[in-house]
C-alpha cells in the first residue's frame, strides 16, 4: 500500500475525556459519510460514523456519541452501544457487531487520521 499522509481532525484538546466528539468528512466504500473521533481512557478511537446495526449515523446530535454516563458510544437510534477502545457492540440490535475502525493518531497536540483501503478522504 502507498504511503498516504496523515490527514488532520483537530486540536487535542478539543476532545474531553468522554464527551463531545469530532466528525470529519470521508468516502467509504464509494459513498460519502463521516467518521468520528472521541476520546476515553486517555486515548483518541476514531470510527466510521456508521451503526453496526442499520447503517445510519449515530451521533444525538452532531458530535454526541457517548450516552449519559460517558462509557459507552451509544446509537441515538436504535440505543445499540460499543466499548469506546475496541467498537465491539455491548448491547442492544448490533449484537456481535461492531464500529468499523478508522487509525488515528495523536502528535503535537494535534489529532491526525489515516485513510485506508476503504474509507477515504471525502470526494471534493
């Protein structure tokens, strides 16, 4: 695989310790979507922004993945939830489910992804 650059989400800081999270726009699999990026247990876990169980984007509101008590990435539709470090689905419809993962990094107080052979930088 070629070496493609990082390409950047944000400042560090603008990810709080499970809250808010950051989308950013990407093409998966051929069709335009956004993948997101949240912060839990110190570490930054970004993700497709597509259930595991329906295909839609999971965020209450744009950048609110994680339900009331900050453990859990939860959908705002059907209420499935994934463990923040893997995207294993941990209850509800997504049953042996899971998020589909996109590599992030954290350098400089800043917060990079990595494209793959699936999810891409967003078409112009």
């Amino acid at each position: 695989m070629s070496e493609t650059p990082d390409i950047l989400i944000c400042a560090s800081d603008e990810l709080a310790e499970g809250g808010k999270g950051v989308r950013f726009p990407v093409t998966a699999g051929g069709e335009d979507g956004t993948g997101f990026v949240v912060r839990y247990g110190g570490q930054a876990y970004g993700y497709l922004n597509r259930c595991a169980h329906v295909p839609i984007e999971l965020d209450w509101a744009p950048g609110e993945f994680f339900e009331s008590s900050g453990l859990y990435i939860m959908c705002s539709t059907h209420g499935a939830v994934y463990v923040p470090e893997s995207g294993h689905c941990a209850g509800g419809p997504c049953k042996g489910g899971r998020l589909r993962p996109i590599t992030v990094s954290e350098r400089d107080q800043q917060i990079f992804w990595q494209p793959d052979d699936y999810v891409r930088p967003a078409r112009a």
